[in-house]
C-alpha cells in the first residue's frame, strides 16, 4: 500500500507543472487600468479555444496601417452573453474598447465591441465597467 501511495504522490508531482501552466493571468500582459478604444476592419478570426481573437486593421491619421491582435474570452463565456461565431465576420468595421497591453504592442484584451449598426457587445458581465468603477 505504501508503495502505491508513493507512486501516486509522485505521478502527482509530475503533473504539477502542466497544470500551473495550464493557464495565465491576464494582468501579466494587460494593464487593466489602461484602457483604449480601436476602429478597423476585421481581417481574420480565431473564434476557439482558449481565448477568442479578433484581428483589426487600424489605419491612422497619417493613412499607416497597424494590424490589431484583439483577445477575448473563451467561446462559451462569449456564447452565453449572446456573443456567436456570426456575429463579427470578417470584413466588419466595428469598434473595440479593452485593456491595452503593459509593453504598448497593438493587442487589446476586449471589454466591449460596437458594431456597425450600433449594437454593443460585452465580452462578460460587468466588461462595460471601467477597472476604476468610472
């Protein structure tokens, strides 16, 4: 019995570091005090496991274009605020409001999206509120 105890504990062990990875925090790549708002049109989906991703061109001012990598929550979350693989296609001008990124890369992760009918959608309850409650 002790034996399979042993083996157990270290089968365990081994395991460990695949489930600590598993998964990230978002506040390591994302400062959720910073948040910013993005227009553009939508050149590829990633509507999957583990986050959802949502590419935007943006042109600016000066007519340069930066490709936007915009994550959301996973399928399910979205799915059950409404929020379906249909809803945004490619070739859409919408609009993103999110947490910008701690080292300044164009990636977004997504609280809001305004279509272009004027339709908004939230990424998870309580998304449309600033991180400060502003």
């Amino acid at each position: 019995m002790k034996r399979y105890q042993l083996e157990l504990t270290v089968g365990l062990i081994c395991l460990l570091p695949g489930l600590v990875c598993a998964h990230h925090s978002i506040s390591v790549e994302y400062d959720m005090h910073r948040q910013g708002t993005i227009q553009g049109v939508v050149s590829e989906i990633w509507f999957k496991n583990p986050h959802v991703r949502y590419y935007l061109s943006v042109t600016d001012d000066q007519g340069g274009e930066t490709v936007w990598n915009a994550h959301g929550h996973n399928p399910v979350t979205l799915v059950r605020t409404g929020w379906m693989l249909e809803t945004i296609k490619v070739g859409d001008h919408i609009s993103m409001t999110g947490d910008l990124t701690r080292d300044g890369s164009p990636k977004m992760f997504i609280r809001t999206v305004e279509l272009a009918d004027g339709r908004v959608l939230i990424s998870h309850p309580g998304a449309d509120n600033h991180a400060d409650g502003g």
